[in-house]
C-alpha cells in the first residue's frame, strides 16, 4: 500500500475516534527500523496537531507469534510505568 493510498484509509479512521468532523490526516511515512508495516503520521484539528503511528502485521501471515499486534497492546497497557510507550488504542 502506498502512503498516499493509506492517508486516505486512515482519514475515515481519525474522523470515528476524534470528536470532530474537521480534521486532516498529513505527513504520513514509514517508520524507520524493523518494524514491519510501521507508520508515522500527523492528524490536525482546528485545536490540536496529534502525531501518532500505526502498526500493521504483513499481508497473509497468521495472526500469533510476532504479527500479532493486538497482543502487542494488551502488553504495552498492562505494564505503561515500566516501558515508556505513546498511548495505545
């Protein structure tokens, strides 16, 4: 997917978990490292500049072992004062 293609993708994404209709989804890249599907991106409101990223696992792998990013979240929540991290939805 080009970033182009996933600006577009994350902007109905953005608009169900802000409390406003005006926003914009910009600056989206890929993050640097191994890891993975891994994005960076800015959302703007009329208020606030939010920066964020998003991981994805890779296309056809089976959700368990290392793809398995929502297991990743539930261990990033259940220890927030041991590892340092960004908030996790």
């Amino acid at each position: 997917m080009g970033l182009d293609e996933l600006e577009q993708k994350l902007t109905p994404f953005c608009l169900a978990h802000y409390e406003t209709n005006s926003l914009s989804v910009h600056d989206v890249f890929k993050m640097p490292g191994h890891a993975g599907f891994a994005y960076g991106f800015s959302v703007k409101t009329i208020n606030t500049l939010d920066k964020w990223y998003v991981r994805f696992p890779p296309p056809n792998v089976k959700f368990e072992g290392t793809a398995d990013v929502l297991r990743q979240v539930a261990a990033l929540n259940a220890m927030p004062e041991y590892v340092p991290h960004c908030r996790v939805k």
